[in-house]
C-alpha cells in the first residue's frame, strides 16, 4: 500500500511527540533541594545483597532485584503497594515503589515536596491530563513520580544518576 506523503508525516510527527514527552521528565524537573545521595540512609554504589532487612526476588546476572523480607513497605509513614531496591554488579542503583489511590497519591507528594523541594506550580512546568509526570533532580539522585489518575495508581523511581547509564548497558535500543 502506497501511503501518502501526510500520512507518512502524521506517524513520524506522532513519534517525535512520544520522545518528546518522554524526555520532558528531566527537562521540567525541579532542582533537589537536598540531594540524599542514596535512598533511605542507604548510599548509591553501596555494596547491597541480600541479609535480614532485605530478600532477593529477581536475578538477572549483573541486575539483581530486592525487597524487604518483613513487614509492610513504607515511605517515610506512608504504606505502599511494593517496594523494589534494585542492584547493578551488586551495587545499589534503585528503588521502585508502587502505590494505589487518590489519598496515598496525595500524602506521596506531600512528603516528596517536604524532602525534596516543592513543584514548580508555573502554567506549563507541571503535568496536567490523565498521566502527571513530577520530577526531583539532584547533583546525585533523581526522583520521578508517575501518576495514572484513571487507575488510580503511582510509581515512583528513585535513582543514582551515576549508575543509571550502567541500568541499560548492553541493553538493545528495543529493549524497553
């Protein structure tokens, strides 16, 4: 089928649109006002495995995966879904945490303001729509915070910045 010069641009246009959006979580992320440089007391490139606080649930070779072995998971006093502390060559790199509902969602980025510095509120520096989209930037560490208010659901990735390039080393760009 021979396509049209216009169509072939509206799925080239919509491409563009896609990484741009993508991208746009570091672009409107608000500066970290006190970078923590790890996660809960636990520095990035600390040496991690798994002991009586945490117990392994994934092996992927240089990826290794945790979460705690008792207890439920918590933000600060916040109860989450699931919390997943993630390694690269056994070095601590991440942590995954998941949520549900409108009142955790709010209670969630309450704390995360009072830590990391408040949002942006300007017109055009926050996400607005279906999926919001808040991000913290430190020197160190890097916090994003995806929310789906029609699920009702978000997940939030604290990550070292240093070893994020290491997470999708010798991955294929098709990977993800």
């Amino acid at each position: 089928m021979n396509r049209s010069p216009a169509a072939r641009f509206g799925r080239l246009g919509l491409a563009i649109l896609a990484g741009l959006i993508l991208s746009a979580t570091s672009i409107l992320a608000v500066p970290m006002k006190d970078d923590p440089n790890g996660f809960e007391d636990i520095p990035w490139g600390s040496a991690f495995s798994e002991n009586a606080t945490f117990k392994k649930i994934e092996d992927a070779g240089r990826l290794k995966s945790y979460e705690l072995s008792s207890g439920q998971a918590k933000l600060g006093a916040i109860v989450v879904a699931s919390m997943k502390f993630m390694t690269i060559d056994d070095k601590f790199a991440r942590v995954t945490v998941r949520y549900e509902g409108k009142e955790t969602h709010d209670q969630i980025l309450a704390y995360l303001q009072a830590k990391y510095g408040p949002l942006d509120r300007t017109p055009g520096q926050f996400s607005v729509g279906p999926v919001k989209f808040y991000a913290w930037q430190g020197f160190e560490t890097e916090v994003t915070l995806r929310y789906e208010a029609r699920m009702d659901r978000g997940i939030i990735f604290f990550e070292s910045q240093t070893m994020r390039a290491k997470l999708t080393e010798g991955n294929s760009a098709t990977v993800f």
